[in-house]
C-alpha cells in the first residue's frame, strides 16, 4: 500500500485513490496496534483485564513518545531540519 502511495500520481484526479490507499494504510497500522491491547486481556484473569490494557496502553504511549522524540532529535542533529 505504501508503494501504491508514493506511485500515484499527483493532481485532483487521483484524489479518490489517494483517500483509498490512506484508509488502507491506516487499517493496517491500527489493526496490529488494537490487537496488542486484547492480546493482553486475553492473557489475564478476568479480574486484572483492566490493568493489563490499562498498563499497555501506558507504556505504548510512553515509550512511543520517548522513542519518537529520540528518534527525531537524532534526525535532527545529524540531517538539520528543512
């Protein structure tokens, strides 16, 4: 899909395309994302369902930030900005 993304062609006429592949590509990045959260229910008793999606919901969003702004300050500094 991401292939698909960068080969279409620019303009107002392929702009249903692109609205296509985007909700495709949005689908399949949310799609692994929601799993891990019922993965881990799935896990545990009933009685620690909920701390377990609430623990992965806070390091997912923890650790996401941490490493996305990890990630960019090293792009950063090492290709400038712009």
């Amino acid at each position: 899909l991401l292939a698909a993304y960068w080969f279409v062609p620019s303009g107002p006429d392929y702009m249903v395309l692109d609205f296509i592949i985007l909700i495709g590509l949005g689908a399949a990045i949310y799609g692994p994302v929601m799993m891990v959260g019922l993965y881990a229910m799935e896990l545990v008793p009933k009685a620690a369902a909920g701390a377990a999606s609430g623990l992965t919901g806070t390091f997912s969003y923890v650790g996401g930030a941490t490493i996305a702004t990890l990630v960019i300050g090293i792009v950063i500094d090492n290709f400038g900005w712009g």
